[in-house]
C-alpha cells in the first residue's frame, strides 16, 4: 500500500492564483446563464409545439427532445465548434460555439420540464381562459406559463446546475475558463489534485450560492 | 349605431333567439374504433333573450359537453351554432392560414359574449380576485388597466366579494370563488350566461347562497342556459326545460310542466329517482 501522506501538497501555485481561478469561473458562470435563459425560451418553444396535439408540429418537436437528449454534450461541442465550421463554413469562437452547444443540451430538458408542469395544469384553467375569450396565445401567457413557472423552478434549477458543470468542458475547445487555469497549472507544476479540488471547490461554492438564490425566489413567487 | 344594428337589437328585444344550435354531434376519442363515445346525437336547441333553460338529465347524458358545444370549447363534430344571427360550425378551415386565423378570430369575438361559470370554478390560482375579473376585460376586450380594474371592482361588489378583492382563490371558500368566477363571467358583459353545474362542487350551506345570485341575474333579465340537478331551482327559476339522456334532447318543454307532469318515461324516472 502506498502511503498517501508521502505526498506533499502543494497549495501554493493554486493560491497564488486565485484571481485567474475567478475570472475564469466567472466566465462558466455567464456562458452558463446566457445558455440557460436560451435553453428555457427554446424548451418552451418545444413543449407548445409538443402539446399543440397537431401532429406535423407535435412529432418534431418530439424528436428533437429525443435526439438532443441522447447526444452527449461533448459531441455538440465538437459539432458546433469544429463540424459546422467544416460542413458549413460558419464560423463561431469558442465562447459562442460553448453556448450554441449549452443551449441544445439545455433546451431538451427544459422542453420535458416544460411540459411536465403544462401537464400539470387543471385542463379547466386554459378552458376558463378560452371562454373569457383570449387567444391561445394570451392563455400561454397569461394563464398557463406563471403557473407553470412556479412548478418548474425546482427541476430547472437542477438543469441550471447541470449546464454550470457542463460548461467545464468548454476549455476543450480553447475557452479559457476556470478548467483551462488548472490545466496550465497542472502542466507547469504537476499539482493535478490541487489544481483541479479548486476547480470543485469554486462549483460546489457557486452550486450553494445558486441554490439558495432558487429557494428564495420559489419563496417570492409561492402563492398564499 | 347603424340602421341594420339597430334593427337588429329591436329584433333581438322582440324574443328573437340568442342562440341556435342545429344537429350538434360530438364524440370523445374520435376516430378511435374501441374509445370513441358519441357524447351528443344530434341535439338541437334554441334560447331567447332573456329565457332561462335548464339542462336536467343523468349524469353522463352530454349535458356539460352540451355547453362547451355552445362556446367552442369542445367544437361539434357536426352540426352550427348560430349566436346573435352569425353561424358558426366546428369545422376549422385548416388548408389557408388565412382563413384559419379569422376563424379563430370569431371564435374569440363570440366568446367574449358568452360568459360560462364552471363546476369548479376554475379561477386562476395565480392571480388575486380583482385580476381575475379583469383578465378578460383587459386581454379580450382591449380595456385599459384602470377601466378593467373598475370594472372588476364593480362586478366584485355585486356578488358581495367587494372585500375580497385582493385576495387569491386558496383564500376563499368554496361559495366566494364560485362567486367571484360569476363576476369573472359577468366583467365581460355577456348576452348570455352558461352554469355548468355550478352549485355541484359547493358545500350544502353555501349551495342556497350561489343559486339565489343566479336567480337574481335571471330577475336582471339575462339569457342563461344552466345546467343542474337543482330541481327547485329548475323550476322556479327556469322557463324552459330540456331533459337530456344518452346524447339527445328527450324531452322539452315548460319548466313547470316538464318538472310536474313529465311525459316520456325517461323523464319520469329521473325525476322520481332524484326527487325522492
């Protein structure tokens, strides 16, 4: 049995680099929350058309959470960034490729989440909506989607929290996030342990933060 | 107002019929060989202005389906409903977009005449009682915030929930949600009302209270078509009856005499079982 505490730890190039850590995980924290805001209006895209119970819109709209839910978000990345740049000539920079690729991974399961909390819904609120004479539209609007929302933070949040950790991956294609600053470090000081616990230390940090963000918004919006 | 419009409105001041519903059929799982159950055979009917026709019948007999006919909430299979002289059918033009849209345009226009209070009452949890009168108001009618609020108010006030303005729904008894849902209806100002067994889901004691607020709108002058198993109601209140059983109109008539002396079987045996 090796002994673990032959290993000197070596915290010192980590600390010494705080900032770089947290300009880099700034940047996870935006492209995620860019992606995620995205991912929720497409999702809710989706889940109407799911819903629409016309089948020409329906169908798509089911195949789409079905494929996007499969491919792994590493495959979007190398798409998105490499792929299309190939097959199409667009070219995205890495940021914009990461949250192209965020956005699809997200937008599936929000589109579930979405229409999970549709479902949820009394049949009679969207009948006494439509009796009052608004549109489909405004009863999405109006009635529908606010009551929706409040049923939805929860798993959202955990889709949040998904894409934050997803967003690591970003530094494979060349985005010099908080992943990429341990990477160097560990290349120049082979600390791989310490360089990455940052890493996970930041993500549970900013996880924590996040959730008790959520809990005081479900308590803002809960209805008497 | 134009001379045709005028017409018209002295028309309608005549008894001339509100609505008219011609061949109504529906079925549920349509196109669904086992599942599909042919709700409504073929039923038709006619209300004026001002009269109040009760829907009686057992339960399952299409008499809730019935109204939803009326308001396209549930389109017919077949058959039109005429509202204010202009028919309308279930059969959505689905080939031109254009069309499409100016159907469901009408469809909108029709249903802000029409107001329909529901079973269980259905108001939007999310939303206080003044918003929920004034949702429609503002959204279906083009009324600004302020004149939608007065509104709402006003309506409010009338049912007895002026108080209760700017509470939510879970605050509320059963009786106040179904009269707040009766002012939802009424901020519209509908030229006819549909009760979809409106006094079904209340507790006893407060059954009294919803139905005198309906007897009082039938006194204002109101077109209604209720649907109910309140036979003292019916006959008090209602001045036409129309028995319903397994999808068809089986009998019709006077409140009074349909209650009192009914003719067909059907009828008869209904009325035993639930007056017993």
């Amino acid at each position: 049995m090796t002994n673990v505490l032959a290993y000197e730890f070596a915290w010192g190039p980590v600390l010494d680099r705080w900032d770089l850590f947290l300009l880099g995980a700034w940047l996870d924290v935006w492209v995620t929350a860019i992606s995620f805001v995205l991912a929720c209006a497409l999702g809710i895209g989706i889940a109407v058309l799911r819903l629409s119970g016309v089948r020409l819109l329906s169908a798509p709209a089911f195949a789409y959470v079905q494929i996007l839910r499969g491919v792994p978000l590493l495959v979007f990345l190398y798409w998105v960034y490499f792929g299309v740049a190939i097959v199409i000539g667009l070219n995205f920079s890495p940021v914009q490729a990461g949250i192209v690729a965020l956005t699809l991974t997200g937008s599936a399961y929000t589109a579930e989440i979405f229409r999970g909390g549709l479902q949820a819904l009394d049949a009679g609120q969207a009948e006494a909506s439509r009796s009052l004479g608004l549109s489909r539209t405004g009863t999405y609007r109006h009635v529908l989607l606010p009551q929706t929302l409040r049923i939805v933070i929860p798993p959202l949040g955990n889709v949040f929290i998904g894409l934050l950790k997803g967003a690591t991956l970003l530094s494979i294609i060349a985005v010099s996030d908080m992943v990429s600053v341990a990477n160097d470090l560990n290349i120049n000081f082979f600390t791989p342990f310490e360089a990455f616990t940052a890493v996970a230390v930041i993500l549970v940090a900013l996880v924590a933060v996040f959730s008790a963000g959520v809990t005081v918004l479900e308590r803002v919006l809960r209805l008497p | 107002m134009t001379e045709a419009a005028a017409n018209e409105a002295a028309e309608l001041d005549l008894g001339e019929e509100i609505v008219v519903a011609e061949g109504i059929h529906k079925s549920f799982n349509r196109g669904q060989k086992e599942r599909e159950i042919h709700v409504l055979r073929g039923v038709d009917l006619k209300v004026a202005k001002g009269e109040v026709l009760v829907v009686i019948g057992p339960s399952g007999s299409g008499k809730s389906t019935l109204l939803r006919c009326l308001n396209f909430i549930a389109p017919p299979d077949a058959g039109s409903v005429t509202f204010l002289g202009h028919c309308l059918t279930g059969e959505v033009p689905r080939r031109r977009p254009a069309e499409r849209m100016r159907y469901e345009r009408d469809l909108r226009f029709y249903r802000t005449h029409i107001g329909m209070v529901f079973q269980h009452f259905n108001l939007f949890p999310h939303m206080t009682a003044a918003d929920n009168v004034a949702l429609g108001p503002t959204r279906a009618l083009g009324l600004t915030r302020r004149e939608a609020k007065e509104r709402s108010l006003e309506e409010l006030e009338r049912v007895g929930m002026g108080e209760k303005a700017r509470q939510y729904p879970s605050q509320l008894s059963g009786g106040q949600k179904q009269r707040v849902a009766i002012a939802r209806a009424l901020a519209m100002r509908p030229q006819l009302m549909l009760f979809d067994e409106a006094t079904s889901a209340l507790d006893p004691e407060l059954i009294g209270g919803i139905l005198e607020e309906m007897k009082r709108l039938a006194e204002s002058g109101m077109t209604m078509i209720v649907v109910t198993h309140e036979m003292g109601f019916a006959r008090e209140v209602g001045d036409r009856v129309l028995f319903m059983d397994e999808g068809v109109v089986v009998e019709e008539g006077g409140a009074r005499d349909v209650i009192e002396r009914p003719q067909n079987e059907r009828t008869q045996a209904f009325l035993s079982a639930i007056l017993s």
